[in-house]
C-alpha cells in the first residue's frame, strides 16, 4: 500500500502557482530598472544625488502607508480585484519612465509603481493565507519568495545584456518592461481565483483592521528586526570598499537573489515542519550571525561568504514571517494582517537606514558599528520573538 499523501505532499494551488510567477514577471520588470535609475536621474534628467535619494525615499512611503489600508480593504471586497488593480497599476506606469524628462516625472512615475506594490502586496499574502492549510504555508510562501527573488535576480542581468547589444537605450528598455507586465496581467486573469468566503458578520465586520492581542509582539519583534535590516546596499558598498571591481558588483547582486531563491525554495518544508516561530527565530539568528561575520571579516572573501550567508538569512526567514503573520491573525482578517506587517517593515526602512548610515560614518570602524548593530538588534528581536510571540499558534 501507498503511504497516505499529506497535505504539505500535495501541489500548491493552481492560484498560489500563479502568484508566484507574477512576483517572478514583476521584480525581472523592475529590477531591470532599479538599478539604472541614478544614473539616469542625474545624466538624463538633470538631477542631483538629493534627487535620486529623494526617489527611493518617497517611493519606499508611498508603498508603506497604502499596504494597511490596501490589507483592510480586501478583508471587505475579493482580494483577487486588488491584487489584479495593483499589479495593473505597476504595468502600466512602471514603463513611463522611459518617457519622462524631469526628476518629478520621475518621482511621480516611480511613487505610482510603489503605490500598485502597496495595493497588492497584503491582499497577495491574504489569498494564499486563505488558500492554503497552515501546514503548508511555508512551502507556499516560499515558492513565492523564491521566484521572486529569481526574477530580481535575472533583471538585472536583462538589463546588462540588452545594454551591450543597445548602448545607451535605456529608454527603450523602460519601455519594454510593458512586456512583462502584460504578461502578469493575463496570469492573474487566468489562473487567480478567489476562493469562497462566508460574509462576515456585523460584529467581525467592526473588527475588521483591528489587531488581535497575539499580533502585538510578533510586529514589536519584526519593528526591532527591521531597524537593524537597514538596506542591503550597504553589503554592496562594504564589498567595493574592500576591493570588489565595480564592474563584478552586479554579479554579487546575482549571486545574493539566488542564493535567497534557492533557500526560500528549501525553506518552505523546513518552516511547516519546524513551526513557523522557531524556523523565524532560527532565520533571525543566521541573519545575525552573518552580521557578525561580515563586522569582524578581514578581506573581501570573507565578507562575499558572510553576504551569502545573510542572503540565506533573508531566503529563510521571509516564509516563515509570512506564515507565522497568518497563523497568529482572527479568521476573515488576515488581510489587516499582513497589511500591519508591511506596514510596520516599511515604516522602519527610513530610520534603519538613517542609523546604519550614521553608524558607517563614525570612522574606520564605522561599518563594523553599523553591522554589529544589525546583529545586535536582529538577536535582540529573536529573543524577544521567542519569549512574547505565542507558542500555540497553527
């Protein structure tokens, strides 16, 4: 006799699929972008590093404050509508700027295309939370992560490749990435499906967007986290201080999106056998020690190794967060969920940024401040997630 399948045995979800192959169309369309957009700012544009600081700035708030209304939002309405809005939001803005000619053109098309990210991002993590038995959502969650970071790793390598054949088009690939997005647009169409859902009552309609008790120390935790998870860029520039060539930076960037792929590809079993908050603390505390690593690493090869471990870290930890955000939210809110978890990550970019930034220019041990205080912080959040976040979660 055939042992009997289980659950986490079983394929994803025909939807789930489908979701993940949009996140992969999506980060191909704007990573092939992201990365050419300082230069073409100050070059094309005429603006100034304040400009392109200003860019990423505003764009990364914009995303933030719409994902807790956007998550409340498809508590009360089909989440399929909202993800199929926001994503066709970013399709058709994102290539504009192939057409812009100033730096306001530039924050307008760029704060547009994060405002679809926001749209869609909770109601996303909503419907596989609805779809899929807490079992496997690890394994759900990271099929998605994973072909995200697959698609932010393969952009950039686009990106490179259609510049040696068209030096200096970088108009024109803007407005190619339409392509992909086209193509998003008809997979949501086709394959994502909202699944049925009881109306909720009046007395869980007013709850609707409130946090349950539970949920309170798992986003304290991922606020403290995220205030260490300053910007990855800074791994990039610690690279090029110690003697990385400029032209091999990208190929670590490639190297870091696939490693992160990969693991959140192996990550997702590991998270529903282990258990959501064990296989997060354990991400938490790679992610640390990989700080620690990079803090005291000698050389350049040393510092490469610990960016992959932390790539590992990030590979690890994104599913369970997702998984464990879903297990701890009241049935029928899990869209308010994920939009406070996205919120409160998003809300703490700026002054993560502005700490790891000030820590770096403390003097020549200024990046060794700057990492030992992610790891710092990343522990800190690991204990507090072990001790305060509810064990009895499924």
């Amino acid at each position: 006799m055939h042992p009997r399948s289980t659950s986490s045995d079983r394929p994803l979800p025909a939807t789930v699929r489908g979701l993940g192959w949009t996140s992969f169309l999506t980060d191909l369309s704007s990573e092939a972008i992201y990365p050419l957009l300082p230069a073409f700012v100050i070059r094309e544009l005429g603006g100034s590093a304040l400009s392109v600081g200003l860019l990423d700035g505003i764009a990364n708030f914009v995303a933030a404050i719409v994902r807790l209304p956007a998550g409340i939002l498809s508590d009360r309405v089909g989440r399929r509508r909202l993800i199929l809005l926001g994503y066709g939001l970013s399709a058709v803005v994102r290539p504009l700027m192939g057409l812009v000619t100033t730096p306001v053109g530039a924050f307008v098309v760029r704060a547009a295309d994060r405002f679809g990210k926001g749209v869609r991002t909770a109601p996303r993590d909503a419907l596989v939370a609805d779809l899929v038995p807490a079992e496997s959502r690890g394994r759900a969650f990271g099929h998605i992560r994973a072909l995200d970071h697959a698609g932010a790793a393969l952009g950039p390598l686009v990106a490179m490749l259609f510049l040696l054949a068209f030096p200096g088009r970088e108009r024109s690939l803007f407005l190619l990435t339409l392509v992909p997005g086209l193509v998003t647009l008809a997979v949501i169409w086709r394959v994502v499906r909202d699944p049925a859902r009881a109306a909720p009552d009046r007395a869980s309609a007013v709850r609707i967007g409130r946090l349950d008790r539970r949920q309170w120390p798992l986003l304290g935790s991922v606020a403290v986290w995220s205030l260490g998870a300053s910007s990855e860029q800074f791994l990039l520039l610690r690279a090029a201080d110690l003697g990385l060539a400029e032209a091999l930076i990208p190929i670590l960037w490639l190297a870091a999106s696939l490693v992160k792929s990969g693991t959140a590809t192996r990550a997702g079993r590991l998270v529903d056998a282990a258990h959501p908050r064990a296989a997060l603390a354990a991400g938490w505390l790679v992610f640390a020690l990989g700080y620690v690593g990079l803090a005291l690493s000698p050389g350049l090869p040393a510092a490469v190794a610990m960016i992959l471990v932390i790539a590992a870290a990030y590979g690890l930890a994104e599913p369970a967060e997702r998984a464990l955000v879903a297990a701890l939210a009241p049935a029928g809110r899990q869209g308010g969920a994920f939009g406070w978890y996205a919120l409160v990550q998003g809300m703490m970019a700026l002054p993560a940024g502005l700490l790891a930034g000030w820590l770096w220019q403390q003097g020549p041990a200024g990046p060794a401040w700057a990492f030992g205080t992610t790891a710092c912080l990343a522990l800190l959040a690991a204990c507090f997630l072990r001790v305060l976040v509810a064990k009895d979660t499924t």
